[in-house]
C-alpha cells in the first residue's frame, strides 16, 4: 500500500474542507495549486517512504511539462506523470467534466487505486478490452466482477464534455456518467494487493496515457459517518432483513438481559456486566446488519451459532470481535484479536473502523464454514472456520464446526452499543 506520498502542502484560500460535507474545488481554474505529479505505477516501486518520496520528486518537472491550465481547464498532452490531489480521501462524492481525444485511454484513480475507466469506445483495436462497453467501469478489478464493466454506454462524441459523479464508501463504488448510473455498489479492488482491501485513504489521480485530455468542474465532498450508513444500508426490508430490536425493550431476545439497557434506541452492555444476550430464535445460515460504537478501550463481541451457554468464543462457532483496535492497552494483542476477527482462529484487516465514539456500520454473512465481515463498506475478513489448523492457544476450537445456534452479544463489561439490528435467513 502506498503511503503519503507527497510532502505536505499547505492548501490555499478555498482548497479547505468545507463544513458539513459541502463540496470543495479541487481545481481553482488558474494554477497547479492542490496538485502534484506522481506515476503511482513508478512509485510503488520504492521499498521505503523515503524512496518513494524521493521517485515522487524527481516526476515534478515533468509533470509541469506536461500539463497546463488553459481557458480554465486542467490540460494534459498525453504524456507524463499523473496529476494527484496533494490531499488524501477516504469517504467522498467527487465529481469531473472531461473531453478527450479520439485513442484516448484514461482513467481516474481513487485512494490511489487504479480505475475508473475513461475510453475511446469507437476504437476497435482496443474492443477486446472492452472499448466498446463505454467509460466508467473499474476496468482493473477482476474478470467477471461486479463493476468491471459498466451497466450501460452512456459516453457522448468526441468533442463534447462527458461528466462524473463518482461515490466511494469503504471499497464500495457508484459511478454516474452524464447522468447515467454506470456502476453500482461495486466493491472496488485493491490493484496493488488483490488479497488487502482497498486502503482507507489515498489520493485521486487524473490518468495520462497517450492522448490529450482536458479536465474542469473538479469538486470532492467529503461523506459523514451517518450518511455513509445510510448509504450503504439503503431499505432492510427491500433487502429482505428482518429487525431483531425493536428500539424500545428486548423483545426477542434472551440470555443475560439483566445486563443490559436500552439508552435512546440502542442495547447497550452495561458496564461493569457481561454475559451473552443472545436471540430467542435459533439460525443456521444468515446474514446481520447492525451499527455499532465502541467507548474508548470498549470490547464486546458477536456470538454466531451460540448454543445457549458457556462462552461463544469457544462454545459457538465463533465470536466475531468488536473492539476499539486503537486503545494503548490492546496495542500487543495477537492479530486474531482484533475488531472483526474470528476471535483466535482468522484476522480481520485493520483500519477501516471510526474513532471510538463514533457509529459503524456492519454487516456479516454466515454460510455453512464462512464468514463474511463488511464494516463501513469494506470487506475486512472472508474466512472457512473449517481450514482453519492453527488456533490461538495450540488448542482446536471445540464450537466451530456448529451447524446452528443463536445469534447474540458476548458483553465482557464495557459499554458498547448496537442498534439497528436485522437479519435475514439465507
């Protein structure tokens, strides 16, 4: 994963970040300001951030060799390093009008990752490779995936401005052209680990390859927390899941209730207290959704496939984490310990929670041995609990190979909450 890769430059007047997720030009329509030149395909070739700082230097001649502004546009000739955001994103809705020339074959990059496409759909030596699909797809995410092509052609003639909206929460992509939904809620891959996820933050890169492209109207808004859930969660019961907590008592559920309480719409382990609170209803394979925070140093936990008793990190099929990864005291914990893990047997990817205090989204998928995490729209663990030989402790976990249980909290005395919680029996 690239790291920063620029050093820091202090944005001029109008290039901060708005309040309230309001949207900022990233171009000012007169200079370079906000941007530097970086070939990531160069970059990355550096061992250390030292190196790579230092193959990020040697591009900037040319890349003020290369590109312009011209009428108020951002022109590039078809050659040189690609213009970057000085600036890393994580969340964002961003927004560009391009026009480019007949043999054109662009893209933009988001996080840093290569690409939304940008085609010459009329040139037919590049057909096999999808030209004429049209613009818009993540022409490097694998064959067969969700969002390597887009759903229709929506590029007008060469001459005339096309326009994006491109919406990026976690590693989950929407792609507008002209106003067409071109790719939708696709999980956009990491090109330069196909076996991480996509990195938390990065830069956006204008692609050059070959042809002159011009680019105006570049704006980013930075996505909030709460909306990027609603985003992601869209309707539960369209989706077909079911609500396990109905916002006001513990209806439905079992278990250690004494030990828990409803605060403003949530359950909420009380602290101090522990035990698992677990559904009434048994589950085989199912998928949750749920929003989640964690107190500072707060840890709670799943239990999938509980079977009433004892605890679910052993008893059940697993317990899923829920942790603050960040708080000092869990900073030497072994890696299957940490938020989303399979507690003991399989580490989840890290980085992709909010600051303790702030709600998550989750959503899990329990098929047969799998499992499945997604937090803020990022896959963070996909792992068979049956593959597993090697076992935190040397000792085989007795629970995991449980074909049914309940599903529930694991508590452990801090007070994390949930809400919004649904299921849906798959």
């Amino acid at each position: 994963m690239l790291q920063k890769r620029f050093p820091t430059v202090i944005l001029a007047a109008g290039f901060a970040l708005s309040a309230h997720g309001e949207p900022t030009p990233l171009f000012n329509g007169k200079d370079l300001t906000g941007w530097h030149g970086d070939n990531p395909h160069t970059t990355v070739k550096g061992k250390t951030p030292e190196e790579r700082d230092k193959l990020i230097q040697d591009q900037q001649a040319e890349f003020k060799a290369h590109w312009s502004v011209q009428n108020g546009e951002l022109v590039n000739d078809g050659h040189g390093p690609y213009a970057t955001t000085d600036k890393d994103y994580g969340d964002i809705e961003f927004t560009v009008d391009y026009k480019t020339v007949a043999l054109a074959d662009s893209g933009i990059y988001l996080r840093g990752t290569p690409q939304v496409q940008i085609w010459d759909y009329t040139e037919e030596s590049k057909f096999k490779l999808g030209a004429d699909k049209g613009s818009g797809g993540l022409w490097n995410n694998s064959p067969g995936t969700a969002g390597k092509d887009p759903l229709v052609r929506a590029d007008k003639a060469f001459g005339e401005w096309n326009a994006f909206k491109i919406r990026q929460i976690g590693a989950r992509t929407w792609v507008w052209l002209n106003d067409k939904l071109v790719v939708e809620n696709a999980i956009m891959e990491n090109f330069w680990d196909r076996k991480a996820p996509l990195p938390a933050r990065g830069p956006i890169h204008l692609q050059t390859h070959g042809g002159e492209i011009r680019w105006r109207n570049i704006t980013v808004r930075e996505i909030t927390g709460d909306e990027a859930i609603a985003l992601l969660r869209g309707d539960d019961a369209a989706a077909g899941f079911t609500a396990l907590f109905n916002g006001k008592d513990l209806t439905g559920w079992a278990g250690a209730t004494d030990n828990y309480e409803i605060v403003d719409g949530t359950i909420r382990c009380k602290a101090g207290k522990g035990g698992v609170l677990h559904t009434a209803e048994e589950y085989s394979d199912f998928a949750v959704r749920l929003e989640f925070m964690v107190p500072p140093g707060g840890n709670n936990g799943l239990a999938i496939r509980y079977p009433g008793q004892g605890d679910p990190a052993y008893t059940a099929m697993c317990e899923l984490q829920v942790l603050d990864n960040d708080a000092e005291k869990y900073a030497k914990l072994d890696p299957r310990q940490y938020h989303g893990s399979v507690y003991g047997m399989a580490a989840a990817a890290r980085g992709y929670l909010r600051p303790a205090g702030q709600w998550n989204y989750q959503e899990v998928t329990v098929k047969g041995s799998t499992i499945k995490v997604e937090v803020n729209g990022t896959v963070i663990l996909d792992a068979d609990v049956s593959k597993v030989t090697e076992f935190m402790g040397g000792k085989p976990h007795p629970g995991k190979d449980i074909a049914k249980g309940y599903f529930g909290f694991a508590g452990h005395n801090d007070p994390v909450s949930f809400r919004n919680v649904a299921i849906k029996k798959l």
